[in-house]
C-alpha cells in the first residue's frame, strides 16, 4: 500500500495535464500513487493520461460534478494514510511529498502541514511567493476565512482526517478547500508550517478566482453555511454581518484592481452598509483593507489601483476622496512591512520614503520607523515586528 495519495480532479485541460503528472513522477519521494480523476473531460484527457507508463497511475472517469465531487471521488479511491491535491494546471517542486510527509511522520499529533507556493504567470515567470507564516505564526480559526493560509496543493493531510469532516462540500464551489479548512480546524484539526516552497500555481485568464460573481456566490453561500450553526458567531467573535462585510470589501477591492469599477463601487457600499464601524475613525479600516489588496496578486500596479478606488467612490461615499493622501501612505507602509517580510531591504526603504512622503505623520508609526531603522542595518535583521492593524 502506498503511503501518499496525490489526487489530481481535471476536466478539458489535456494541454497543462502532462506537466502537473510530471511533477508528480518527478518527486524525491516515491512511495505514492497517482490518482488522475476526470470530471467529464470533452477533450483527449484520458489519452494524456495513458501515455504516461507508469503502476502508480490510476485514471478515473465521472459525469461532470464540479472540482469539489471530483476531489471526493478521489479521496475515496485513494489508498494511503497521506492525501494531498494538485490542480490540473500546476506542478509541485521535486520535494514536495518528502519535506511534508516528514513533519508528518515525526510528529503523530500534528493532522495536517502547509507549505508556501509561487504564483507564475503564463510565461513561467514567478510574480509573487506566498509564505502565509510570515504573516500568521499561529493560525487562527477565523484566519481560514479571510487569508489565502493553504492551497490544496500545499498541504499534506492525514486521510483519517479527511473521513472524519466528510471531505470537500462541492455545493460551495470555488470556495470548497476554504471550507474544508476552516472545519478541519474547527474540529481540532492541528496544523504545522513547512517552511518550504512546494509548487507553483500557474495564473491565467481561466482561474476560477479572476469570476468574480462565481466567487462571490461561492463566498456567500459558505457563510450561510458557516452561520447556520447558531455557535458561530460567539466562536468566530463576529457577527455574519461583519464576515459579508469583509467579504463584500475583499471583492469591491479586486475588481477595482480588475477595472470593474461598477462591480466594485456596489460591493464597496454594501459592505459599509453592512459594517458601518469601517467608517468611523476617519474609515480607517476601511483604508487598511483597501492599502492591503493593493499587494494581491492580481493588483499589477498598486499606485494605479488606489487611483481607480478613489476616483470611482460610491456617491454615498465620495467624502472619503479627502482621505486618499492617507490611503496612499497607508498602502506604502503595507508594502514596506511585506519588503521586510522577504527580507527586500531596497524595497522596505523605497517604499517607507514613499509613505513617509505622502503622509509625514507615517513617521510616528513606531513599527515602520523600526523596519527602515533595521533595513539600514541588515545584520541585524529580526523577525518582522508588528505595525498597528498591519
């Protein structure tokens, strides 16, 4: 019996699916299988498949029920004590099984490890490496609603684990694997970081993330499911208004960074509308939240970004124009804190001289006049301290 299952759901990709079962068959690693589930392909899937010569391959056929059932059926015909997913259209580094089934296996009470991964645009070109322990030590519960802390591909996971909450709810596509994680750890589910690089996703015009109305009613819908249990309002510490408010917030911003301005201002005011403390204090939370997803990695210019916001304001909140030299520093200081994180001390300088232009007062942020103090000294380099809400 293996002791990996590597579980890939694929459906009309035959062109990326030999490079994903490459880096499978490439792993360090080799006590695993490969199971290859197709959910209701059109194109030559099954033939890609078949050309690879190789025992650990298992190719399975469905009607199409979505990534979710495919990723279930996947689970139930794997064998081993570890499962983990890659998606159709990454590939993992040649390590990845090794590092992670290690920490497993050297640690019985931990149930499931998560490593960072590079985004990579449709040239192969690395845009932005994902290291979600540099900005959550310690996981909290509500964090795996709101923060990208595990992709599927990143973690390994003990299967018993899996059969324990019922696997992935497919009715909450594209937001299953955030649903999963969220009552993996509301089960008591523990996590432990793998401080290592372990794949690459591959970002183009098909990701499901870039239909924003798809994840907008994949969010919703898991909300509703989340709060239909009366505790969690008491457990989260939030009210479901609050957690549609951040959500609706969270959209508004990707679709300014999108250019769909007039998706964007709807959801900006329904989420004020929601949550009315993201105005108070000259809306400072709600600049925050708009400073932070100016460093997504879908916004491809972070000036241009806040330039759109302001300039295309709901009508209700046109007032907040007055704010923007406070949006701009803010959103400097944020990617001088994400410099510091990578350890990019040019960048931390560039950009604390940039908030520190746009809003002189960014100076009194004790946090950021630490960063570009240490920046200036590199070896003294610590770990990254904590700026405020940043």
């Amino acid at each position: 019996m293996p002791q990996v299952s590597v579980i890939i759901p694929t459906h009309n990709r035959a062109g990326m699916l030999s490079e994903a079962i490459n880096s499978v068959l490439k792993q360090t690693y080799r006590d695993y299988e490969l199971i290859v589930v197709d959910d209701g392909s059109t194109d030559h899937t099954e033939q890609v498949t078949a050309s690879f010569q190789d025992s650990r391959i298992r190719y399975f056929k469905q009607a199409e029920l979505e990534r979710g059932a495919a990723r279930n059926q996947g689970i139930a015909l794997s064998q081993a004590n570890y499962v983990t997913f890659l998606d159709d259209d990454d590939w993992f580094m040649t390590n990845k099984l090794d590092v992670q089934i290690q920490e497993l296996q050297q640690h019985p009470e931990i149930g499931m490890v998560i490593s960072g991964w590079e985004r990579v645009n449709e040239l192969g070109k690395v845009v932005r490496s994902e290291q979600p322990w540099l900005h959550h030590p310690v996981p909290a519960l509500q964090d795996w609603l709101f923060a990208a802390m595990a992709h599927v591909a990143a973690i390994l996971i003990r299967r018993s684990w899996l059969e324990q909450v019922g696997g992935f709810n497919k009715d909450l596509a594209p937001n299953e694997d955030t649903d999963l994680w969220f009552r993996l750890a509301q089960a008591g589910c523990k996590t432990a970081w793998v401080e290592e690089i372990v794949f690459r996703q591959r970002l183009h015009s098909s990701n499901s993330v870039r239909n924003m109305a798809y994840v907008k009613k994949g969010k919703i819908a898991m909300l509703d499911t989340i709060y239909a249990d009366q505790r969690a309002s008491a457990f989260l510490g939030m009210s479901k208004d609050s957690a549609c408010a951040r959500v609706y917030m969270g959209l508004a911003c990707l679709q300014y960074a999108a250019g769909s301005t007039e998706d964007a201002k709807t959801d900006l005011l329904h989420a004020t509308e929601l949550d009315p403390s993201l105005l108070l204090n000259d809306a400072d939370r709600l600049l925050e939240s708009i400073a932070a997803y100016a460093w997504n990695h879908l916004t491809e210019n972070p000036s241009v970004y806040i330039n759109r916001v302001f300039s295309n304001l709901p009508e209700k909140l046109s007032y907040i124009r007055a704010l923007r030299r406070k949006a701009v520093a803010r959103m400097w200081m944020v990617g001088a804190f994400r410099a510091f994180q990578y350890q990019d001390l040019p960048g931390v300088q560039q950009r604390a001289s940039k908030a520190i232009l746009a809003a002189p007062s960014s100076l009194l942020n004790p946090g950021l006049r630490s960063i570009l103090a240490r920046s200036l000294l590199p070896s003294h380099l610590p770990n990254s301290p904590r700026a405020g809400n940043n």
